[in-house]
C-alpha cells in the first residue's frame, strides 16, 4: 500500500529573499525529514557585505550540522544557470545515515542511502520547487518527495512552505511492515522539526545583521555573453527562453491559493496535530474539493471524522460520505433554520444549553430522571424526538465555533450533564429504549467526537440495567468519555468542581446557579397523539412488533418459563394491561414445567399444569404479587439469585382474600378453556441481559473515572438477594 504524506502550509514571517540567503537546501525524505544548509548560490546582484555574511555561514555549518547529524555529506551531479542568473537548478546525489534497529541494517546490508535531489531557485518569481527520489533500494522501495518555497499570497514579505512525499515498500526481506511502520514514524518526527531548523537560521542571520536582502533585479546582458549563449547547451542545462515559473515537473502540493490550509490555522483553530493527522486531514479535504458537489464540510467537521476513525483515511472517508448522504436526504444543514419544536416539547423535554465547562465547551443539562420518554413519543412522536435531538447538536457545533472565536483556542466538542435523580424502570418502556438506542447510532454516525466529556450525576439503582442495554450501542472512544457519580458524592473534590466553575453548577445540583432548563414531569395523557395519528406515523405497528400478546381467563394464569444458566442474570419485562386486572408474580423452580392446554391462538409461553407442586418446595415466588389495573403500564427487572426456570407469570385478579397462593391444576385450565367467563387482555415483552453482560457493563461502570463505587456496592449487594424494581405507570 502507498502511504502518502501531505503537508499544510507553514508560514514563515519573512520575506522569500532572506528564507533562501542561508547555505542550506532543504531534504526531507521519508527515511530522514531535514533541512540541512548546504553551499549556498552565490549570485552576482548580492552585495559583497551579503557574500561575505554567507560564505562565513557556510564555512560554519558545513559539511555537518548539530541539527542534522544523519546527514553525511552531499555531490553535485548538474548544475546550470539562466542567462539572466534569474533561475539556478543543482542536483545532488545526497548520502544519509541509516538510523534504524541493528538487524535491519545488517539483513539490508547498508549503514547509509543514497537520495537524489532536484532544486530549481527562481528569484524572478521568487519561488523554490524541491524533487527526491532515493537510489538506494529503489527496485524495492520507491520514495518520491516534493518541497516548495513560495510567495505568501496575500503578504508578499512572507514565504510559504508546503512538502508532499509518498512511500511505497514493494519488497524488502520480509520486513515491509516494520520498514513502513519505522519510515513513517522517524519522517513525522523529522518534519516536526523542520520549522524549527529554519527559523534557528533565519534568527541567526538575523544577530549577524541581516535583515534584509533586495529583491532580484535583472543585470544587462553583455553583448558577448548574449553571442556566447547562441551556441550548444548542456541537455541538463536550464534554457534562458523556457519559462521562469515552471522549470520541471510541479510539485504534489500546488493547488489553488483558496484550498490551501495555513499551519498557523490549524494550530489556532483545530488544535495541535502531529504531521500525519495534518497530512490526513488535508488529504480527505482535497478529495472532498475534487470529487464532492456542493459546499464541503468545514474543516473541524471533517477533522471529527478523522479523530473517530483514528485517522485512518479510507474508514474516515467512508463514514464521511455516508454521513454528507444522510444530510443531504434528510436536509440536516438547514435544519436550525426550519425547526421549531413544537410548545410541548418545549415544556416537557428536560435539556437545554447552560454557559460552558472550564475547559470553555458549551454545557448542555439533561434532566433525563425527570422526563416522560414514554409520554413524549406518545405526544409526539418518535421522529419529531430524533429531529429535536439532531437541532442539539447542530447548535452544539454551532456554539464550539463561537466559544473557539470567544475563548481564542479551538473548540471542537461539547460537555453534556446528565442528572438520572427519578430514574426508574419506567424508563425501561422498550419503544422508548430502542428509540433511544436508534438516536444514539444516528448521532454516532454523523456526530462523531462532538461529546467532550459526559457527567452523570445521581445514578440509582436501576441505572446498570440501563447502561447494560445501552452501552453496547456507544463507540468505545464515547465511553472513556463518562463520569459517572452516584448518590451525592458528586459535590466533593473529584466531583462536579473538577470540570465546572462553581458559579455555573446548577441550583438543584446544589450549585448556586439559577438553571433555565425545564423540569420535564409527566405528559398528560390527554395529548397523546390519537390512534390515527400514531397509524399515520407507523409507531402503533412498530410497537405491536415489539410486543406479544396474551389472554389471561379466570382460573388459567398466563405463563412464560425462562432458563436461566447462570446467576446474577438480569430478566427485565415491560408489559400493558389492555383489558381486565390482573396480578403479576415471578417464580422460580428447578423443574422444567411441562405445557398443558393453551388457549387456541394464543401466543403464550408453556403454563404450569402440575397439581403436585407445593409452594416453597418444587418452586418458589421471588417477586411479590404485583397488582396491575387496567390501562396500567408495568416495567421492572430482576437480577436473579440462582440458575434455574424462572416462571412470569399473569393471573387474573380476585377480590381480597382470594389470591390465588398455588399454582393452577389441569382441572382448573381445562374449566376455565371452556367457560364463557370474562378475560383480560395485555401486551407484554421480555430480556434477559446475560450474567457475562451485565457483569461486564458493572465492570465498565466501576472503571470509569467516577466516583461509581457506591452504587456498584449497592447493585452487587442486592444481587446477591434477588431485587426487582418494578414501576406502575398510567
């Protein structure tokens, strides 16, 4: 594979003549990035106090240098001159040593390479085009280098810098792989220090007196000289009559001045980035100019893309394309400019903006305890959540430019606090769960590194089981991104102190700042779109999709065996009363019940039959009888003791004192199939979270930096003593 390297502009703050009047050339070839002084050119419109200053510097820097010590020394192949001495073209056969691990050198079978390099100096135009290749190896390696020095576009008393190279190992002793590895490793860490070379000269000359140097002015031609250069040229030589600006072959890196990308930019707006995510991100912004329609991405979007895909460039590519897609058909660039969420959200979607971090990245608040999931999307609407969601962050990128202008550093992601206070089983309702599970892929798809830091504060409980579902659904790079804190520890040292000025903590986190954010609270049901509606939108059918249905008759109790392999298992359910009262209950036995009588058509799980069975010894209840009214909505889990059948099951409700506290017999099942008596009806759905998951989403937890431990010592604890949390909602 060609790996290729692509530098951004680097300004040099000083005019082209006084750059190029310091003996030296410049050579970074991906073995070894240099810039090393070598026999400057020595032309005639200089003054004699100029030669003088630069024959002293050659003569001391010459032929080795403490800033290049791989460079060994260098011969002039060809050397030619213009008429006019505008244009100055020399090449040099140039021998490096070779800094790399003993063995490789001894199986290559060299201590030093040879590279050939090409400098074409036009004063006229003011530029300098650089060409290497290497001749060492070159059947198996092939190294091919581009440099220039040209006139900054809108000062012309600065100079511009930008270099391209590509490495392409097509065999080398079967170390391919760690030449690779080795020659993009010294040639990044080389060309870092490239600038800094330069600018140690150019202060040099500076302390010696020269700070200026006139521009080239052409010197009359003796008519003799204009006589002599009639006759036969050297093939190699530059012709006076070929046009100044363009003597071989362009460089890689010229492009138009309005695509290039100032070093000094991307250091003050994207943050520092080490040669190669330079040289990725230039590369994907070319390729995107080249072949994409339309207005291209900004420049800290893109970098996103890049950061996410730990600037891989074909994968950041890829996940780029797909992403503008995805913008494109769902018209995401103009969305800040057309939605308006409607005033229920407004009043009940418990999250908004609220100053910044101490870092200076926006801070965003999400009550999430405290919000209706399930009374939103019933009022609402899935898509209208998911598009109030995507206005978030588009205001989010928009609000890191800001504070990037604000602050005067780059910022390129936001922090988000997450207070869970109110969490509970209700928020478990599964449409809601996999509605929140599809905003979270969507948002890691075409949102990528927005989130700096996320803070979660007062996790109870029922917060692992949560995360369990979640958390595989989220990028590894997002989840090194989590605090978590339970109960109050959150207000100490290691707390919310470390990532948010004092006098931006919320007043209800117990900060002294008033927060405009909305409490949330329940969604009257009386707005909950209308059956129609949620047909019109498909949720009703996404919905029944999720569920399964199930008739529960006087004396035949509805029954779901689940076999558990392992303790410390999790077994969560969500179900609706659609008709009728019924009581739930769980139990647990080591017997694998046997299917009796099923209802015809029914879509139910086998049903306990067996008369025998005694409460406390073939099987035991681990939930307390739960009554469920109809129109209720349940949600709850259990973190199970032991391994076994765990038996869920739904009976209809008697009046007081008639609870059934034993299991149905055959006589009982096969009355009931056969009576006209009245019958309850009810949706309901069931997970189970592996003892391996949910074990490892506790571990993950605990190993956040947070303080998480409390809670993890609490769920631990209880799952030890098989718990459920279980909630009624209407």
């Amino acid at each position: 594979m060609v790996q290729k390297y692509q530098s951004p502009v680097r300004v040099y703050k000083y005019p082209f003549e006084l750059v190029m009047a310091h003996p030296r050339d410049v050579f970074c070839g991906w073995h070894h990035s240099m810039r090393r002084k070598l026999r400057h050119w020595k032309d005639e419109w200089i003054t004699q106090g100029h030669k003088a200053n630069m024959r002293q510097a050659y003569e001391k820097r010459f032929p080795t240098c403490p800033q290049i010590p791989v460079f060994l020394g260098s011969e002039v192949l060809r050397e030619s001159r213009s008429a006019d001495g505008a244009v100055h073209v020399v090449e040099r056969s140039c021998r490096l040593r070779v800094e790399a691990p003993r063995l490789l050198r001894k199986i290559a079978g060299v201590e030093h390479v040879v590279f050939v390099q090409r400098n074409v100096l036009n004063w006229r135009e003011r530029t300098l085009l650089i060409e290497a290749h290497n001749e060492t190896f070159a059947s198996r390696v092939v190294v091919n280098e581009n440099c220039s020095y040209t006139v900054h576009p809108e000062n012309e008393e600065w100079t511009c810098f930008e270099q391209s190279a590509s490495l392409d190992i097509r065999s080398f002793f079967g170390f391919e792989s760690a030449l690779e590895k080795l020659a993009m490793k010294q040639y990044t860490a080389n060309v870092k220090r490239g600038k800094e070379v330069i600018e140690h000269y150019l202060n040099e000359l500076i302390s010696q007196g020269t700070s200026h140097i006139p521009r080239w002015t052409p010197a009359p031609v003796r008519e003799e000289d204009a006589r002599s250069q009639a006759g036969p040229r050297d093939p190699g030589s530059l012709e006076a009559d070929r046009p100044c600006s363009g003597p071989g072959p362009a460089p890689e890196t010229v492009i138009t001045d309005g695509d290039k990308l100032d070093a000094d930019y991307i250091e003050r707006y994207l943050g520092r980035l080490t040669p190669v995510q330079e040289s990725c991100l230039i590369q994907l912004r070319r390729w995107l100019q080249e072949t994409h329609k339309g207005k291209i991405p900004k420049d800290e979007h893109i970098l996103r893309f890049l950061r996410a895909r730990d600037f891989h460039l074909d994968k950041a590519r890829e996940m780029l394309c797909q992403s503008l897609s995805w913008r494109k058909q769902h018209q995401v660039d103009l969305l800040l400019q057309t939605w308006r969420p409607p005033a229920l959200l407004e009043e009940f979607y418990a999250g908004g903006w609220h100053y910044q971090d101490i870092d200076g990245r926006p801070l965003y608040i999400l009550r999430l305890g405290h919000m209706d999931t399930k009374g939103l999307m019933k009022a609402v609407g899935e898509e209208a959540l998911l598009k109030h969601v995507l206005s978030v962050n588009e205001e989010g990128q928009k609000r890191c430019e800001g504070n990037t202008k604000q602050f005067g550093r780059p910022i390129s992601s936001w922090t988000c606090l997450v207070d869970l206070e109110g969490l509970n089983m209700r928020h478990l309702w599964r449409p809601g769960v996999k509605a929140l599970l599809r905003m979270i892929e969507v948002v890691e798809d075409n949102y990528p590194e927005t989130l700096g830091r996320l803070l979660i504060v007062r996790a109870p409980r029922v917060f692992p089981v949560l995360w369990t579902l979640i958390s595989p659904f989220i990028n590894e790079n997002t989840r090194q991104k989590f605090l978590i804190y339970s109960g109050s520890n959150y207000q100490g040292p290691g707390g919310l102190v470390d990532y948010l000025d004092r006098d931006v903590i919320p007043d209800f986190l117990g900060g002294d700042c008033v927060c405009n954010v909305p409490e949330g609270g329940l969604v009257p049901k009386s707005l909950y779109l209308t059956e129609e509606e949620q047909e019109h939108t498909d949720q009703l059918r996404q919905w029944r999709e999720t569920y399964q249905s199930a008739s529960v008759l006087r004396g035949a109790p509805h029954e779901v065996a689940v076999e558990i392999l392992e303790g410390e298992s999790v077994i969560t359910w969500d179900f609706d009363i659609l008709r009728g009262d019924v009581v739930f209950s769980l139990y647990h036995s080591k017997q694998v019940p046997k299917p009796g009588p099923q209802e015809p058509g029914a879509r139910a799980g086998g049903q306990l039959t067996d008369k025998g069975w005694v409460l406390g010894v073939d099987y035991s209840r681990v939930e307390a009888p739960l009554v469920c009214r109809e129109g209720e909505s349940i949600q709850g889990s259990h973190v199970t003791r032991w391994p076994g059948i765990y038996l869920l099951q739904w009976q209809m409700h008697s009046p007081p004192g008639n609870v059934a506290c034993s299991l149905p017999g055959v006589e009982d099942v096969l009355t009931a199939l056969h009576s006209p008596g009245p019958k309850c009806k009810l949706l309901y759905y069931y997970e189970v979270l592996a003892s391996e998951d949910f074990r490892g989403s506790m571990s993950s937890l605990e190993s956040c930096t947070s303080g998480f431990s409390q809670l993890s010592a609490t769920t631990s604890s209880s799952s030890g003593h098989s718990h459920s949390s279980p909630l009624v909602s209407r």
